[in-house]
C-alpha cells in the first residue's frame, strides 16, 4: 500500500517535471507591462537627447536591437520604418535603441535601411535592464499615459504593430 | 539490540540528516551582510552570483561572459557603490524581470515544494530501503530459529537468505548436483 502511495508520488513529480520541460524557456511573461515605463534618456546617434518624459501623451514603439543580431533585426528594420512613415504625423514616436553594439556597426545599420525615426546607443545597457531586456530584438509599446501595454520578443511586423497602435490611438487623447 | 537503542539510532539518523540539509534550507542564522563581505566586488560578486545571466541558458550573472551580464555586474557594482543593499538590488531586478531571474527560488508559499521534495524523496527512500531491510533481517532470523544452517547453499538452496527466498539459481544448482 505505502509503496503504491509513494510510487503514486513520484510518477506526479515526475509528471510536473516532465511538463516543464515542454515549456520553451525563452517565452517570458514581462512583469513590466501594465506599469509604468522606466524613465530613460538616450543620447542620439545624430546629436542630442532624447528623454522619455517628452514622450508623454504620445504613442511610442520602442524597440531594442543590434547589428549583429541577424536575421531577426534585418527582418523588422523595414517594418519599423514602415510604422514611422505611416504614423509619425498621426504622433506616434518609434524610438530605436541599440543595445551590445559598436557605434560603427549601429550607423552603418542606420544607414542600410535608411531609418529616419530617432535612434540611440544605450552604451551601459543601463535602458535595456530597466525594460528588463533578455535579448534582441525586443520590442515594447507604450500608450498615451506612458504605461507598457504590450511587448513582442523577436522580430515584429507592420501588420502586427499597426492594429495595436490603431486601438491605442482611438483611445482619447 | 533492544528496541530501546533501535529508536534512539533512528534519532541519530535523523538528526545527522537534518544537519546535513538545514545550511542548504537557510534555516542556520545567516551573517549580517555587511559583516561578509566588506569588499565591494565580492559583495557585487555575490549578488551577481544569486542571479540568472537573461541571455544564457541556465549561467549567474556571475559567470557569464555574455556583454548583458557584464553590464549587469557594473550596474550592481554602482548602485552597491550608491548605498543600496543586496535585498534592493536583488529586488530591483525581480522587479523587471520577474522571479524568473533568481536563480534560486525563494523559500515561501508553494515554492517551498521545490525545496522540500528533493529531501522528502531522499527520506522516503530511505525509509523504504529501511523497512525492507527489516523485514528482510526478522526472516532471516525466524528461519535460523528454525534451522541453524540459515544461509542458503548448494545443500540448502531453498532456505531464505537476506534476500528473501532465493528461487532459480539454487535450483539450476540443485539439478547440477544431482546429475
């Protein structure tokens, strides 16, 4: 009887860990969103600064990535300014912040696909860690009261970010 | 051996076990933190040490070479520097990146199962391995009142040794013996 019992146990045991490993590690709920964005300020690769308190009432696409993050980064850049384009006028703001990268390797990125929309280096990662970070891209949009509504881990794409952005601006001002 | 001496080595059993796993638990009284490590790495090396490098599978902030840990170690480094506890620090990054980021789970709530199991596993086998032992050990001794030559032999294979009965091997030989 006992032995039944413990066998009974350990096939449980064995059943809970067994389900962990069906979990794909990498797939992390972000306890940041629903709260307030950390506060940053981000020195631009063309001069100045951008702080986010400027950012208020605005939405915001912000996106963390690197030049040697291939493919996914190359993947997105497109879609990103895409999303400028289509949205600056409307007050949408998409801020790029290159992250674990070289100044040359984030211009010549830049460059490739010729980004308009503000971009800077978070040279200590200090920015990353505060957004909680695990890798690149990431990409976090925050609504008009500066709150994280939403992140996406790996490349996004207009289409996915737009209707997002769509309902966060029919949200009053 | 009386049931008296029985009971108090199972005691030592347990208590030798209980030692052996209550430093792991956290139960022994842990030093003041300033007390230490006075230095200032060392105490970011601990820190460090306690959590999950985001980038790597399964490596401390610590250990990783990852450009994400580094930065993470001279953020821990500054804000030591600023004043802050391992408590805060160790908060601060819970706060971002959720529990996920400690590299042990703390010990409350239903997290305690984490901890437990491994030991109750480890008692529960024991136990088991005991009481078969037992048992083992009172047939043995019921049949050596019955026949003094209680161990099992190529004369005697049906005689139940520590084992319990002892089938097939002592048949083949009995046959052997036989022809």
């Amino acid at each position: 009887m006992w032995l039944w019992a413990a066998l009974a146990v350990a096939v449980a045991v064995l059943a809970v860990l067994g389900a962990g490993l069906r979990r794909d590690p990498r797939r992390l709920p972000s306890p940041l969103v629903g709260r307030p964005t950390p506060a940053f300020s981000l020195p631009l690769l063309n001069g100045g600064v951008l702080r986010s308190e400027a950012l208020r009432g605005r939405v915001v696409v912000v996106n963390f990535w690197a030049s040697w993050c291939y493919p996914a980064c190359y993947d997105e850049a497109p879609h990103l300014q895409r999303l400028w384009d289509r949205y600056g006028e409307r007050g949408v703001v998409v801020v790029g912040i290159n992250i674990q990268d070289t100044e040359a390797g984030a211009r010549a990125f830049v460059r490739r696909f010729g980004q308009t929309f503000p971009v800077g280096r978070d040279r200590t990662g200090s920015i990353a860690i505060d957004f909680g970070v695990v890798g690149v891209p990431e990409t976090y949009l925050i609504d008009r009261q500066g709150r994280i509504v939403f992140k996406h881990a790996g490349a996004v794409t207009e289409d996915l970010l737009a209707a997002r952005i769509e309902a966060l601006l029919a949200q009053g001002r | 051996m009386t049931a008296d001496t029985g009971r108090r080595r199972r005691w030592v059993v347990v208590l030798v076990l209980a030692a052996a796993i209550a430093p792991r638990l956290g139960l022994a009284d842990p030093a003041p933190a300033a007390e230490r490590t006075p230095d200032l790495d060392a105490r970011a090396q601990a820190i460090a040490a306690r959590l999950r490098c985001p980038v790597c599978q399964n490596e401390s902030v610590a250990d990783s070479p990852a450009e994400l840990a580094a930065q993470m170690r001279a953020m821990i480094r500054d804000r030591l520097a600023a004043g802050e506890s391992e408590e805060q620090i160790i908060a601060y990054f819970v706060d971002r990146y959720g529990q996920w980021i400690l590299l042990e789970p703390p010990r409350r709530g239903i997290l305690w199962v984490v901890w437990l199991t491994p030991a109750a596993a480890v008692l529960a086998g024991a136990a088991l391995a005991a009481a078969y032992l037992r048992r083992a050990i009172k047939a043995g001794a019921a049949s050596s009142a019955a026949d003094s030559d209680s161990y099992p032999s190529v004369d005697n294979p049906q005689q139940p040794g520590i084992w319990g009965q002892t089938p097939d091997v002592g048949r083949v030989w009995k046959k052997s013996s036989d022809r």
